[in-house]
C-alpha cells in the first residue's frame, strides 16, 4: 500500500526552558531541531515547548512547515508542524483537560489525503501516580477513545480514520493504604483493553521503553508514550514494528544513552507511517 503521511511525536523536556541563573537554555535548542528536523516526517508535534526561544531557530530549520502551538493557562504547550503540500485542519480540544484549566489541550490535527479525513490527536495526558494524577489521566483516556465515536458519527460509516497519541504517562496509580495497587503494566492493559471495545489498537513499538531521565533509581526506564489507532488502519513496518522509537532508546550502552538523555530529552521520539486507506 502507499503512503498517506508520516508523523514524528515527540516530548521534549522543558523544551526551550530557561536556566535561572544564567538566563539560557536549558539544552541548547538547535541539536533538537535538527533532530527533528531530521526525521523528515509530513506532521510533527513536541510536547512540554516552554520558550519563544525556540520559534525562530525551528522556523529557520524547518521553513518547509507550518507550525501551530496550543494557548492557555499551562505552563507547557503543544505544537505541531504540517510540512507544505499536506493540507489538514488544525482544532485546539479543550475538552481534554479533564476540567482542569491548567492542564494542555489537546491538539486535532485532520489531514485530507486522497479524499480520506485521518484525525490525528496528540496528546501530553497528566503524569504523577498519585490519585489526582491518575484520575484526571483516566479521564482524559477515556475523552481520547470516546472521541472515536463522535468521529465516526461525523464520517457517517463508523470508520473514521482515527489515531490519538503521545505523551499517556501511564506509570501507573500508587493507592493510598498500598493494598490496590495499578501497576504501570495494569493501566496500559486495561488501555489495550478499552481501546479494544472501541475497534482501536496500541500500535507495537520498536521498544516498550520510551522514558528514562539517566538516573540508576528508574532504571531501565518507563512505557509512556503511545500511538492507538482504528483497527482498520495500516501503518509500514519500519524493522519489525508499526511505531519506530528513536532517540536514547537506540543507544547501546547507559552511558550514550545518559549523554543523549543530557542533549535532548528523557523521552524517546515516536516515528510512524501511515498507509492510504
């Protein structure tokens, strides 16, 4: 089958945040750019963008791209990119803050490929595995998924080309008085199992791992970011999986991974291709 599209997704950590002492960059911001600059994907969304430091050096980088960013009153913003030739509608969902006026939005970003609508929702969902963390999380999962039917009631055939993705956190709920524990494994399940009942699926990955911050006490890393799609979809199998995680998780050793950790993100980038419908 052909290609429709490709997307790169990708938290950056406090990308573009400032050091309080010496008013710079955390990480210098062009080796990010240039990595995902790299990825030549058709749409791409970073996560946690804390700085107009990092408009112009993308804007220069990328100049192929039209880019949009989420507004409010979080401290940590979405934006997305639509290289030049792909045309797509761009939406802002508050509803996926779960309530909660400082929390991101989410981002619909619909490309029109051939005649087909693919609606791709990218999302940064809440951390923390506490039970305010966890709640709004799982309230925000089950926005994502019921979202799948009010896009096949718009399509009109119950086949909406749907795939949300992200950031999910799921890390898991430490309850209170220890006897009910979720474990990280449990709360992606019962997504697996959700996403199921919505004819959706959690795309497989070149590495479960897609988190670590260097630090020995979480080794060897978390499970946190996802790609869920419609059944029907198709993606090219890039080295055995549908969903090709790059980054820190392809270095072979804790040191390179530590180094590349230190230059970029604790998140590894997701990269996938979508096939025409």
């Amino acid at each position: 089958m052909a290609k429709a599209f490709s997307v790169a997704s990708w938290n950056v950590e406090h990308f573009g945040a400032l050091d309080s002492r010496t008013k710079k960059p955390i990480r210098p911001i062009q080796p990010i750019i240039d990595f995902i600059a790299a990825q030549k994907a058709d749409v791409v969304a970073i996560y946690e963008v804390r700085s107009q430091h990092i408009f112009r050096p993308i804007l220069d980088t990328m100049p192929e791209y039209q880019f949009h960013i989420t507004e409010g009153r979080q401290m940590q913003e979405i934006l997305v990119g639509i290289k030049r030739g792909l045309s797509a509608f761009v939406t802002q969902k508050l509803e996926f803050r779960a309530g909660q006026a400082t929390l991101r939005p989410g981002v619909l970003v619909t490309p029109l490929v051939a005649g087909q609508y693919y609606p791709l929702l990218f999302l940064h969902l809440k951390s923390m595995p506490d039970p305010k963390g966890f709640g709004l999380r799982d309230d925000m999962l089950r926005r994502a998924l019921k979202f799948r039917s009010v896009l096949n009631g718009a399509a009109g055939d119950n086949a909406a080309n749907y795939i949300f993705m992200g950031d999910l956190n799921t890390m898991g709920f430490d309850y209170p008085y220890k006897q009910h524990d979720i474990t990280a494994a449990d709360e992606i399940n019962e997504l697996d199992r959700r996403a199921k009942y919505k004819k959706m699926r959690r795309l497989s990955k070149s590495g479960d791992l897609t988190w670590w911050n260097g630090n020995d006490k979480y080794k060897p890393g978390s499970n946190l970011d996802h790609v869920v799609a419609a059944d029907h979809l198709q993606f090219r199998t890039i080295a055995g999986s549908e969903v090709s995680v790059r980054g820190w998780p392809e270095e072979a050793t804790d040191a390179k991974k530590r180094a590349w950790i230190n230059k970029y993100s604790d998140h590894g980038l997701l990269y996938f291709e979508v096939q025409k419908v």
